[in-house]
C-alpha cells in the first residue's frame, strides 16, 4: 500500500490524534513529519521560549515514535513545498493533519489542501486541538457569541466527542526513510542560556503532559477552586503549554474530569471540577473569538479604542519586563516569567493590568512580550487576556477595574512567600511591609540589607495619581460619542 503522510503540528502526541489514528486504520506505512515553516506563520513565528519547548516537544514525540517502530521525519521550509516534495519521494497516496484555527494557519492550510488535492491527494483533516469546531457554535442570530458565559452556557447543550483511540502496537513504517534533519538544525534552542531556569520546571512532551495532569487530577482538582489564586501555592494545573503543543488535548481533559464524577449532569458536581472546566472553556472561547475575529491580535475589537492615546516611555516599559516597577507582586510575576518561561494566572493579571492601567502602555506591548517569553504562547489565550485587561476586547474587564498591586499581593500572596521566592532582595522583609517595602521603617530596611533606590527600585507609578489619569483616559474612550 501507498504511505500516508501524517503532518504534526500543534498535536505533538499519539494518544487521542484523530490525524495518526485515522492514518493507522487505513493500514500501509505511516509517515510522521514535522515541517518548521516560520514564513507560513506570517508575523506569529513560535518566540523564544517556545521554540525551546518545540524543541523538547519533538525530542519527545520522536522518541515515544521509535519506541512503536516509527521514527519523526523533521523538515524545514515551506510547507507546501515541503509535502509536495515528500508526498513525491514516498509515492505517498495521501496526507492527513489535525486543524489549526490562527487566521494564517486557516488560510495556509486551505491553499494547501487546493494544491495538493490538485496533484492526485487524498487530504484529511481532523480536529484534535478543541471541545467544537468554531463554526459550529452560534448564538440564535447565528453570529459568534462575545461573551463567554452565553458561549458556554450553549456549549454545554452541545454532545462532545470522545477521545479518538488508535490501534496500539507498531506503526508501520516505510521500507525506505527519507532524508530529513537532525533536530539541532532546526535551532530552535536560545543561543544565550536563557533556558537554564525552563529545565528545572518543564518535562515537554506527552509524558509530560500525562504525568503533570495525573497529579493534578488526584491532588489538585476538589481544591481548585479555592487554591487557584494563590500564587505561591501549586493550586493550578499548569498544563497550559501541554495544551498548546497539543501534547494533551481538551477532550482527554474532559473525559477524565467527567469520569471522575458520579454526577449524571453535565457538570460534575465537585466545585472545583466545575471551576476547571470552565477555564477549558475560557481556552475555548479564546480559540473560537480569534477564528470569527482575525484581526484581534493587533487591533482591538471594540473599535473605540483605535483612537485610545497610549503613552510610549521605553523606560516605565523596560523596568515593567524586567520586574524592576518597585511593586513587589509585579516585579515578582515577571521575574517568574522569565526565569520560568510561564506565570500564574492571577499574576498575568496582575502586570497586564499595571501595564495598560498604572502606565499606559498600548496592550500590544504587552502581549508581544508575553509572546516571546511564556513557553504557553498561545495566539487565542494571548490575545484574549491582554485585550480583556485592556478593556477593549469581548467580554473586557471594565475600565474602572484598576487593580491595586498592593492589595492584589496581600489577597493573594497573604505570607509573602511568592514575592520573596523571585525577588529575594526582599526576603527579609516580614509579610506587613513585603508587598509595600517603601512604607517600612527605615530601621527595618536597614536590618533587611534593603536601601529603597539602589537595592530595591522606588515604586516608578504612584498608585493613586496613576489609577486617576487611566479612570480619566478610559473613560474618554469607553463613553459613546453623542
């Protein structure tokens, strides 16, 4: 029989694959490949931190691919070209792949299709990556839905599809590989040691994603939604780049929440089951807004916010990426970012909400940094998250919701364990004053080796004149024009 070739791209696992499941049930020699095209990502090439994830992600998906006889094909260049090549050398009968839904990924994808069908093809495509195809899920008008809880609340009316399962035992594979490359030519690894710190967190790789999500399933789960804000605790699953890179997916999720309820609804009934699944949605609802949406990761969707003046200070926006504002919660969440390559999701607010709020910066900025430094890069979440901290997005926090970084830290990192970990320069100082050191005696700093200015930045934003100014410059943007 002909081989089938089976395109890997964000859906880097062989369990619950529709793409490599429906390859396998074909019979005939499988042909697993990885194409790194960042021309055909437009202007969404993988950033840093997750080019070292890919990496791994794909050390990991090669080798879990030779432990069943196979092995991945790594290629680099145009994707059309590339198959089109390949399907020519293997005398390949067909090409199947998982969907994408980024606006570049739709649009190449469906060029792709055209060409290759054209040459004599068989093409199939799949959904690996969410709960419902975009499509599928309308309000009563048949538009996209703009606010999550009506989307979800639909979406709990609609049946989701089990996990796909695949024949176990070998692959089979072709008599004959073609030539591909070493994954150290794909130089997805940073050049300067940046993911020294990324090592010690991540196991890429769908083992990973297995193992990281069994943990959380037995020991985090019934706690979750209590546990999910407190940013020094382990109270999140921490599975958001797994899901990214596809190496679990957001049915297998469902499936094992669900089997773990005795509940008939279609919620389980542990609250924190509840809460998780909702945060699934969230991942959903990111998705299915970007695919009706396309222009959102660089333009707001509420259009009132084109004529928004943003102030441009490289300074406030350096200090803010490197964790040096003199707020200590933010200073704390964007040095976890960059050590770690990931944030906790109350953090991300957090320094979203400084950033677009206390100084002004355009949101863009903002999401290009996170882009380049999470190892969960997503272009849906990523989008989403700054635009609703920005206001100016679907479902948008309302400009008056300003949050205090003091207050934020206090709520949610009570002890100060979170900010003593990533700004140890204030680890001495007790929980009264780590969150707000600039009100601390200056006996106490003295004692704490902390000289605010030199060891320590001053806050470079005063809360109440910085809250006063965004009130006043959101409002203006936010009221309708008569």
């Amino acid at each position: 029989m002909s081989p089938i070739i089976v395109w890997f791209r964000q859906d880097l696992r062989l369990a619950d694959n529709p793409a490599l499941a429906a390859a396998l049930e074909r019979g005939g020699p499988v042909v697993p490949v990885y194409i790194l095209d960042d021309a055909g990502e437009g202007e969404w090439r993988a950033g840093g931190a997750s080019r070292w994830w890919l990496h791994h992600s794909l050390a990991a998906l090669d080798d879990a691919l030779k432990s069943r006889g196979s092995r991945l094909l790594r290629l680099r260049g145009d994707s059309l070209a590339e198959l089109g090549r390949l399907a020519g050398t293997i005398q390949a009968a067909a090409v199947f792949w998982n969907r994408r839904y980024e606006p570049a990924a739709v649009a190449r994808d469906a060029r792709i299709a055209v060409r290759l069908k054209a040459g004599g093809l068989e093409v199939g495509t799949f959904n690996s990556g969410l709960l419902f195809e975009p499509e599928r899920v309308r309000n009563k008008a048949g538009d996209p839905f703009q606010v999550f809880t009506a989307f979800w609340r639909h979406c709990q009316t609609l049946p989701i599809e089990s996990p796909v399962r695949a024949a176990a035992g070998p692959i089979p594979a072709p008599s004959r590989w073609p030539a591909g490359l070493e994954l150290g030519q794909l130089a997805l690894l940073p050049e300067i040691g940046w993911d020294q710190g990324f090592r010690a967190v991540w196991n890429p790789g769908e083992a990973g994603a297995r193992k990281r999500w069994r943990h959380f399933l037995e020991n985090g789960l019934d706690g979750y939604a209590a546990g999910r804000d407190l940013m020094a605790e382990d109270g999140t699953s921490a599975l958001s780049p797994h899901l990214h890179f596809g190496e679990i997916g957001p049915r297998q999720i469902w499936a094992d929440v669900r089997a773990r309820s005795t509940d008939t609804g279609v919620f389980p009934s542990s609250r924190g089951a509840q809460v998780y699944l909702n945060e699934i949605g969230w991942r959903e609802f990111a998705h299915h807004l970007l695919g009706h949406f396309p222009r959102t990761p660089t333009e707001p969707l509420r259009e009132q916010f084109t004529r928004f003046a943003w102030r441009e200070e490289a300074g406030a926006l350096r200090a803010w990426q490197r964790g040096r504002t003199g707020y200590p919660v933010v200073d704390a969440a964007m040095r976890q970012l960059w050590q770690t390559g990931w944030m906790h999701n109350r953090a991300r607010m957090i320094v979203a909400s400084f950033l677009v709020k206390h100084l002004r910066l355009t949101w863009r900025e903002g999401a290009a940094w996170f882009w380049d430094t999470l190892v969960d890069a997503d272009l849906a979440n990523n989008t989403l998250g700054w635009q609703w901290s920005a206001g100016c997005g679907t479902d948008a926090a309302p400009y008056f919701r300003i949050f205090n970084p003091t207050l934020q830290g206090g709520k949610f990192d009570p002890d100060g364990r979170y900010v003593r970990r990533w700004v140890p320069e204030l680890a001495k100082l007790p929980a009264r004053f780590v969150h707000e050191p600039w009100t601390a005696p200056g006996e106490l700093l003295a004692s704490a080796g902390i000289e605010l200015g030199e060891t320590y930045p001053r806050p470079i934003v005063d809360h109440a004149a910085a809250r006063a100014a965004a009130l006043a410059a959101f409002k203006a943007v936010s009221t309708p024009r008569p």
